[in-house]
C-alpha cells in the first residue's frame, strides 16, 4: 500500500497559512479610488475654508485701520446720495438763475402767474412780491406734494406759509434742532413764531458742514439786482441787502411715492 496523505490541515498547511497572512498584515495597504477621492475632497474643503477665514480676517484689520485713520484725521464718510426726487427739485431751481422780472424794478414774473397770484400785469405776468411763489413754483415742478391755497395748512404767497405747512404735515425742522438741511428743502428765513409771519423763503441745493447756513436759490432775490432768481452761498440772512432776517428752520417737502404711502 502506498503512504497515506498527509491529513488536511497538518504542520506545512498551518505554517503556509501563518506565512499568508503575516504578510497580509505586513504589506502596505493601497487606499481605494473612492476613498482617495474622498480624501482629496476633505483636504480641497479644509483649504477653502482657511482661504475663507483669511480673508474675513484681512477685512477686519483693513476696515479696522480704515476707521482709526478715519477718526484720527477727523474726517467721516461722506451723506448717502440724494434722491432722484430731491435732485430734480435742485435742478429745477437752478435752471432758473437769472430770470429777471418783466418790466425790471418791478414785481411782474411768470411764478406769480403760474399761480394766478397777485395782480395783473402785460404778457400775461403777475405781479407780488414772489420769493414763496417761487419756491412752491419749484415744489410743484418737481413732483412735490401739497396745496397752493389759503388755509393755515396751504403753501401761498406768503413766506411763513411754508412754516405753517410744515408745521401741519410734520416736516418742520427748527433752526438748532440739529436737522442737516437736505437738497429740495426750503429755508425759512425772519420767522416770528408769535405773529405767523417771516421775511423771505429760498430752495436749498446743499449744505456745508460747520456753515452758518445752506447753499440756496433766491427768487426775488435782491442781492445782485431788483427782483431776480439767484443763487446764495452759506446764506444764513435773508438774501435782501442789510437784512437783518436770520435763518429760521427748514421746510421739507413730501416726495410724491409719500403721498402715496
């Protein structure tokens, strides 16, 4: 008989087996496609995120030392824009510079009649003096929103009717109240509160920090001649020589998407 086999399992089959998987165990491991991907995603995210992080922090510092330049020098960021609205009123004014009455030296003008204020005169002008009929001439060009009347909450020839208006509507801003005169308000200038009356009325175009009072357009202005629109610059005294009528408040008109609301 030959030689039995050797049983299953015996001495070389354990000592092989023993050998196969030491060095499984030994041998490097190969990261498979998927998790190679993986990882390559976790390491682009990490480093977008520090990028992110990098530059909120550059931000910081470059608004930080912008700020502290800014307070060191004393200067402040500029007035957000004016709206359409307001700079289409400033617009309108200034259009007007230089319009003189009609004949000179006297009160006839074209605002007046707009208004069918005053009293008549040749070429269908009107004649009062017309710095309010201006200034509502103005308003009314520009979209702004009120009543050319007679009542206490109308806007009419008179210069403290602007005032009164305001006062009605909510849009009155007294000199000291520390309201920045905006584009398109209306400066009020000699108001006696006790009386109901004031002097003289004008369009703001602007406003220079730490001025006496508004850069403005004047109708009826009196300053470089009889009865004219012109413009006034830091004009805190009504724009009449030797005037003694000092800046009083602010009118503020009401936009015409306001009156809407």
């Amino acid at each position: 008989m030959g030689a039995a086999p050797a049983p299953r399992g015996g001495p070389r089959a354990r000592t092989a087996g023993t050998a196969s998987a030491s060095a499984r165990q030994t041998a490097p491991r190969r990261a498979s496609p998927g998790r190679r991907h993986a990882s390559l995603r976790v390491r682009r995210r990490r480093a977008g995120a520090l990028l992110v992080v990098s530059a909120v922090v550059a931000l910081g510092l470059l608004a930080t030392v912008f700020s502290a330049s800014s307070r060191s020098s004393g200067s402040s960021l500029p007035p957000p824009p004016s709206t359409a609205f307001r700079a289409r009123l400033v617009e309108i004014a200034e259009s007007q510079v230089g319009y003189r009455t009609d004949p000179p030296h006297s009160y006839c003008n074209k605002y007046s009649a707009y208004w069918g204020a005053g009293t008549a005169c040749a070429h269908g002008l009107r004649s009062e003096e017309w710095c309010a009929d201006f200034a509502a001439w103005v308003w009314r060009k520009g979209g702004a929103r009120f009543t050319y009347g007679y009542t206490p909450s109308d806007i009419n020839a008179a210069a403290e009717s602007f005032y009164l208006w305001a006062v009605a509507h909510g849009t009155w801003h007294p000199l000291g109240s520390g309201y920045t005169p905006r584009p398109g308000d209306v400066a009020v200038y000699g108001l006696d509160p006790t009386s109901g009356t004031a002097a003289h009325v004008a369009i703001v175009t602007g406003y220079t920090k730490g001025a006496r009072g508004p850069d403005v357009v004047n109708g009826d202005g009196d300053r470089t001649g009889f009865s004219v629109v012109e413009a006034g610059t830091d004009q805190y005294k009504a724009d009449t020589p030797g005037s003694s009528a000092p800046l009083s408040g602010y009118a503020s008109p009401i936009a015409p998407e306001q009156a809407r609301a």
